[in-house]
C-alpha cells in the first residue's frame, strides 16, 4: 500500500463533469490499495472572480478579509469533490486548511507554510478515507484564514505529501507534462519523461508556468518524487521530477523558458564606490519589490558608473518611486525604464560538464539579430533580457540549435 496525494488544477475541476472525472481518477487509485488525499484548487475562473469582486469594493482592502473571500473558491471545489466520490462509493470527506491544520506565516495574501499537523489525516487515511483537502489555504498565526499567493494549491500539494510522507505527489493539469519549451510556440517541443527538481526549479522561476516554484522548492528539499501528468491523458505517463542520479542522459540543455513580466531599470553616473548597491537595493527589498537581473558598466574614471538591474513589470512604477526617493543617498545623475523587454533562459545540468553552451546561445542569437541587454548566470542557466519583439524567435533559435525539436 501506497500513499499517494493527487492535485486537481482549476482546469480539472471547472464544472461538474469535470469533478466527476476527477473523482474516478481518484477511485481508480483507491481500488489499486492506496491511501489517497486529493489537494483541490478553485474551479476555472473563480479565483479571479473573487479577487475582481473584493478589489471592485474596495483597492486598499483588508488583506485579512482578502483572504477570505478568495479561499471560499477552493472550499466549494473540496466540497463538491467529496460530494462526488461518495456519490460512486468512495468513502471521502472535505478538509479546510484550519481543520488540518495547515500553519503558514502571517503575510496574508502570500503567506508561507510553516507546519501540516499529520496526526488526523494519518487516521483518517489509515481508515481507508480519501481526504480532500482544499488548496492555497491554512491558518495564520492570528488563528485567521490565510491564503499562500497564487498557484498556491501546487504547493499545498506538495507540503501535504512531504508531511505525510507519501510515496508520490500526482499534479494533475491540463498538459500532459513538462515540455523542453512552450508548445504553441515551438509545435515540435518534446515531452520530457524525467527532469531534476534543480531543473525544474530553474525552469519553474524563470517563467515556465507548469508548477509553482514554492512547490518544486518544496519537492527538492523533502525530495517528494512529482509527477506532472494531465488529467485528461493520464496514461501518457507524465514527466517526473527526480533526482540528478535517476537521469541516465544529462543534456546540456533540457528545456528554454521565458518571461515577458520583465522592466528594465537603469541609473546612470552613480558613484562608483562601496556602500551604493546597498543604497539602491536596500530600500527596494524593504519595499518588498524582487530584483532579479543586475549589471553594472566597467568604471572608465573610476567615480562614475552605470547599473542596470530588472524587475517584475507590475512592480516598475514601486520601484521608480522607491528609487528617487532614495535619489540623494544614492548620487544618481539620471533613472530611464523599459516595460519593453522579455527574458529568455537556457537550463539544463549537463551544463556541469559540457562546455560551449552560453557561447552557442550567443551566437544564435546574434546570427537572428537579437541583441543582449542584460546577461545572468547560474550553474545550469544562462538567462539574456532582449526586446520582447523577439522573444518567440529566440526560442524558436535556440530550440532547434540545442537540437530540442521532435523527430
């Protein structure tokens, strides 16, 4: 026996009939002999009517209150998924995040889980019940409901097995799986039977939208083995994350993400000298605003330099504001922006040991005319920020010069 925790995206769960199908694919997993609980996100669209309705009333809204509403979209799906599994006989029923507990941080909106109390659901699975268990959601620190940011059922998922210690975290989705890049970009993207949670990970932050990256981050630390497999195909197999031992073939590169939530900052004549990076980026972290890409201009003078760095396009107008706030104690001469730009990445661990990979990317790209702005590295990425005119020839480029392409 088993113990086996399947997620359902909103996709899996958008109407009944869909519920229905979810819960055979549950039943399914019950009659092997496994133990199961099933981790729900809202059904299609509900989140975001929920949010729209809340910020509609009011844009500075009690966060608290947030909460509340936008978790009522997961308990529905719960609900109604037990609903239907008792309805063809699978003994089943609903868990909120505070009935659990699921204990998170206190950042309401985007909080983090700190703990899962194992105890009822280890009795209630060893009774041969399916737990349904409603993601995104737990309980905050002032016993009030909390929600952990978007995308947040994956990671419920995930938390919930690693706490459980189960053999195996089932995401089920729309995709059949996890594919060297986005296929409606590039039709003869591959299907990857197996990738590295480091793989994913990177693949996950770099704007690849198949799982969130709390969750691979959670799989890698607990080393839960993942499956990505789609609800409506489930016998294609999926892709599985495993660890870097389990590949056989490390390719020098598996997949190519991209992100076009990218700005571009740049302050120019800076004084070159200790203590202002801390005095640009300081305030921003205590803004709460993510900077991800830096680069700053070699000195000619030696007093005076550039710095480019980027950050989510929806933060842009924060961070300017962040930034000339902090005009005197920084020394900038001048700030300019661009909400024009995109990030194209290359991943793949065989980047340990194969040499010339950056240099292939480079050089594709330059044969297309695309120029780099901005470069980023990693020990198995290489990430450019380019116009977002071009973002879908430069997967394209770099799709067929890594040899990713089908057939």
């Amino acid at each position: 026996m088993a113990k086996i925790v399947m997620k359902f995206g909103g996709t899996s769960v958008a109407d009944l009939d869909r519920i229905r199908h979810a819960a055979g694919l549950v039943k399914q997993e019950v009659e092997r002999g496994n133990q199961v609980a099933v981790v729900v996100s809202a059904m299609a669209g509900e989140t975001n009517k929920l949010v729209g309705w809340t910020r509609e009333l009011s844009p500075l809204h009690d966060a608290r209150e947030y909460d509340v509403v936008v978790a009522a979209g997961e308990q529905i799906t719960a609900g109604l998924t037990a609903v239907a599994l008792s309805a063809i006989g699978v003994p089943a029923r609903s868990w909120m995040g505070w009935q659990i507990p699921i204990r998170t941080s206190s950042m309401h909106g985007a909080a983090r889980i700190q703990n899962i109390d194992r105890t009822l659901l280890d009795q209630r699975l060893a009774d041969g019940q399916v737990a349904v268990i409603a993601g995104f959601q737990g309980v905050a620190p002032d016993n009030r409901i909390s929600t952990l940011g978007r995308g947040g059922s994956d990671t419920s998922a995930v938390a919930v097995a690693a706490a459980i210690s189960a053999d195996r975290c089932d995401i089920y989705t729309d995709v059949d799986g996890v594919y060297t890049t986005d296929p409606r970009i590039v039709p003869k993207a591959r299907r990857l039977d197996k990738i590295t949670y480091e793989e994913m990970l990177e693949l996950a932050s770099q704007g690849a939208k198949v799982l969130q990256t709390r969750s691979v981050e959670i799989a890698m630390l607990h080393r839960v083995p993942v499956r990505v497999l789609s609800t409506f195909a489930p016998e294609n197999g999926g892709t599985l994350l495993c660890d870097e031992d389990d590949i056989v073939e490390k390719r020098p590169v598996s997949g190519i993400a991209y992100s076009r939530d990218e700005a571009k900052i740049t302050l120019l004549r800076i004084p070159d000298q200790p203590g202002v990076a801390a005095a640009i980026f300081g305030p921003l972290a205590d803004a709460g605003i993510n900077v991800d890409m830096i680069v700053q201009d070699v000195s000619a003078d030696k007093a005076k330099t550039n710095l480019t760095f980027t950050v989510s396009r929806g933060d842009l107008a924060r961070a300017l504001e962040t930034i000339q706030a902090a005009q005197s104690a920084i020394g900038y001469r001048d700030i300019t922006s661009d909400a024009s730009v995109a990030k194209v990445s290359i991943i793949g661990i065989g980047m340990r040991t194969h040499s010339g990979v950056a240099q292939t990317m480079f050089r594709t790209l330059a044969e297309k005319g695309i120029n780099i702005q901005v470069i980023s590295t990693s020990e198995i990425k290489v990430s450019v920020l380019i116009a977002e005119e071009y973002v879908e020839l430069a997967v394209r480029a770099l799709h067929s010069a890594y040899e990713l392409d089908a057939g």
